[in-house]
C-alpha cells in the first residue's frame, strides 16, 4: 500500500496537476476536486492509482474515492500542492461557474439541503441516541425505566431538545452555508420557536399580525424548511446592507436591519411555505411507500448501496431527513436504506468466510471494522463488492430479502441515526415492541441472506 504522501502524489499528477485545480476539499472518503479542464483526465487511470477505491464524477466534481484516510491525504495534497484547506478554500479560490440548466437548478437546491443538513448529523444523532433509551428500556420495552423516575424524565427531554430546536441549528447551519452571520441565523430560528409565538400557535382561532401583515400560525419546533428557505434569502439581505451601508455604521446597522427585514419574510412567508413543503414531502414519501408496496420498499433496499454510489442517494435521503424532522418517523427511504448497510455485512463476512489469501482477508476486515463501527461504508462498497462484482449478487440479493420482510411488516424509523453503522438499528426504536422485532429479523435476514449468496457465488481474488 502506498504511502498517504505517494497517493496525494499520484492522484493530483493524474487529475492534470496543481495548475489544473481550480478547487479541492474532501468528505469522509473522497477528495472532491474542481478543475479547469477535464479533458485528458481519465478516470480509469486514476482508479489503478494504489490507494484509490474508486472515481465518481457528479455536481460538477470529480471525487477521487480514498476511504478512511483520506483526511491524511488531503494534507499531504494540500502541502505538495499548496491549496489552501477547506475554509480558505471556499474563501480563496474561484469556484467554476456552471451553466444554468435544469438538472444543475436541482442539484443546487439539494447540495443547499445537504449543506445545511450534514453539520447536524453529530446532533441528530446524539439526539437520537437520548431519545433512544427511555424508549427501550421504559415500558414500551424492557421495562426497567419506570415513567415517573428523574431518569426517564431526564432523557426524555434531553432527546427531544435537539428535535425541538432544529430550527435555531438550522439558523446557524443555514448561515453558515448561505454565507450570512450564523448568529443571526441562530437569533431568527429562536425567534420563530419563541414559547409566545408557539402558544399563539396552540390557540385554536389565533391571530396575528407582523408589522400589518397578516401570519399564518403553525408551531415551528421540529421542522427544517422554514429556515433552510429563511437563512438562504437572509444572506442576499446581508449582503445588499454590507454593500450599500457606510463602513462606520455598518457593524449594527447591518445585523439589525438584516434581522428587521427578515422577520416579516420569515414569520408571514418562508416559515408558512416552508412548513407547507414539509408537509408536501411527507405526503409525497407515503405516498411512494403506498404505491410501491413491499416489493418498491426491497428495491431500495437492494438497490441503495449503488445509488450511493452514483451519487443518486441524495434526492432520497434528503426527502427523508425533512420528513422524519416534520412528521416524526419514516416508513420508506431510511427504513429500507438502513437494511442495505445490514446487506453490507452479510456481504462481507461471506467474503471473509470464502477467501483464501490473508491479505484479502485482513482488507475485507478492516471494511468490515470501518462500516460496521465507523459507518463508513464506501471502502467496502469500491474496495470489494464493485471491485470484484460477484459480491454485487450479495449485496441485492440480501438488501431485496431484507427488504422484503421489512416492507411486508411495515417496519418505521423514528430516530434520525445518519450514521450508517450498527447504531443505525436503533433507529426503528419508538414505535411499538412489534417494530423493532420484525426489524431484527429483517436485518437478521439481510445479514444471512448477503453472506450465504456471497459464499456460494465466491469471487475472484486475482480480479482487480
């Protein structure tokens, strides 16, 4: 195995140099470039690289899948190149500008969804986790936590706080990506979950006017839209007072009149719109999940691991995450999806059962370690079931089975856990005992049905 250094190396002289990129950042396993030209760079070229797991060329990138390092090789990157890192990237380097078409107005308006929504996966899913224990271990499960105890009572707020102020993340989240000042972003979420503006909200035949203009009533806690809408317009409103306000008056003028104009928007448009999206989406989500039935449920489930892989997941999961955050659960997109990670391990420890060579074996551990702890699940998504296809039989054939069951029971995710590792599980946790049972068993099913499909089709240790 190369070197973090030799792969950095490598893989910037492949993509046409430092004088080619015009921008590069990374996620969890991939360097996302920017470049100039795209001619001459072969993707092909750049997949025999050692230490490349694959490339995947999607939203105007061209992502260079590395896995688990790829932190370390973007630091060597960044030094052999001199690129400045993440931050000074965004700030300091010209981000080619793409024609407007239809398919790139979409993908903005998802990657603006996604920007916001990612820096909140540590909350959800702590959040998820707190959640999580007075509903397994209360009455509704195990039965150990009795509902009057300071215990129950403490993690049950406790994980209800994160849900409850997604609005006031979001502000914060939602400036940051749209490029105004988080804390005001922070002071307009507070400002649209405030406890008299909630009670006016509870108050059957309320209501009530901003500055003259009639507002449309609806209790905010919880919900996504509105400030993902609220904060994109708020940082077009910024940025027209910091142009025209003089430098002396800007530093209170600016926050202050930002905040003035964007109260009525938000309180009497983007939150009334944004909690009708919400609602649209869930509509729209349940009504895939009637019209598919079971087999539309195994489908994605069979199919999930390579619509990630084509970077096709995005539309899906980003539905999910706003209707789970509006109505409270998800019978579809993240009930299936998470059967495709349990397909996954199926998948691998027929692998690791079926292989000959340690070296394959030791790989096919290390993904295992790295999706089944880390929840990361593209190494062993590039580095072995794409890389010696065979196992793709695996992964669709455990996904579907799993998939099937659950569909047929009707399983329902109630946290949000994005963490696609085996806490996922803990995400049909909250409905009824009956949920998390068939749950199991869908999982059990996925896991058993991956392996054994994997060792009786084996794979070819000497393909690459």
């Amino acid at each position: 195995m190369s070197s973090n250094r030799q792969i950095a190396e490598n893989v910037l002289k492949a993509v046409g140099g430092k004088e080619n990129v015009s921008m590069v950042t990374h996620c969890m396993t991939r360097l996302r470039f920017n470049l100039k030209k795209t001619e001459g760079v072969s993707a092909d070229e750049v997949k025999k690289i050692d230490g490349v797991l694959s490339v995947v060329e999607a939203g105007g990138q061209f992502q260079v899948v590395i896995g688990t390092n790829v932190s370390k090789v973007y630091n060597e990157l960044c030094e052999i190149g001199g690129f400045a890192k993440q931050k000074a990237v965004e700030e300091n380097l010209d981000k080619p500008k793409e024609k407007l078409t239809v398919k790139g107005f979409f993908n903005g308006i998802l990657n603006g969804v996604a920007g916001c929504m990612t820096p909140l996966i540590p909350l959800l899913l702590v959040a998820g986790l707190l959640k999580m224990i007075p509903t397994l271990f209360g009455p509704a499960c195990v039965g150990i936590l009795d509902p009057e105890s300071d215990l129950y009572t403490l993690f049950t707020f406790l994980g209800d706080t994160g849900f409850y102020f997604l609005p006031v993340a979001l502000g914060y989240t939602g400036a940051k990506k749209f490029g105004a000042t988080p804390i005001l972003g922070i002071l307009l979420g507070a400002m649209l979950i405030h406890p008299t503006f909630a009670a006016m909200a509870a108050t059957e035949g309320a209501t009530f006017t901003v500055f003259g203009i009639p507002c449309v009533l609806h209790d905010y806690n919880s919900t996504v839209v509105p400030m993902i809408l609220a904060t994109w317009f708020m940082g077009y409103v910024e940025r027209f007072f910091k142009k025209y306000i003089p430098e002396s008056l800007t530093t209170v003028f600016t926050p202050f009149l930002t905040i003035v104009v964007m109260i009525p928007l938000t309180f009497c448009f983007f939150g009334p719109v944004g909690y009708w999206i919400g609602d649209l989406i869930g509509n729209l989500l349940n009504g895939l999940h009637d019209v598919a039935g079971p087999i539309g449920f195994a489908l994605v489930a069979a199919l999930w691991s390579f619509l990630l892989a084509c970077g096709m997941h995005l539309v899906l999961i980003t539905l999910a995450f706003v209707n789970i955050g509006t109505v409270g659960y998800d019978n579809f997109v993240l009930a299936a999806s998470a059967l495709a990670g349990f397909a996954t391990y199926g998948v691998l420890l027929g692998g690791f059962i079926r292989a000959k060579r340690k070296d394959t074996k030791s790989q096919i551990l290390a993904y295992f370690i790295a999706n089944f702890l880390g929840g990361v699940g593209e190494p062993a998504l590039y580095g072995f079931i794409l890389k010696y296809k065979k196992p793709m039989l695996g992964q669709v054939a455990g996904g579907f089975a799993g998939g099937l069951v659950g569909g047929l029971a009707g399983i329902t995710v109630y946290q949000l856990s994005p963490a696609m590792n085996f806490l996922n599980f803990l995400g049909y946790v909250g409905g009824s005992v009956s949920n998390v049972v068939w749950a199991a068993i869908s999982a059990a099913v996925a896991v058993v049905v991956g392996c054994i499909v994997t060792i009786v089709f084996g794979f070819d240790e000497e393909e690459a």
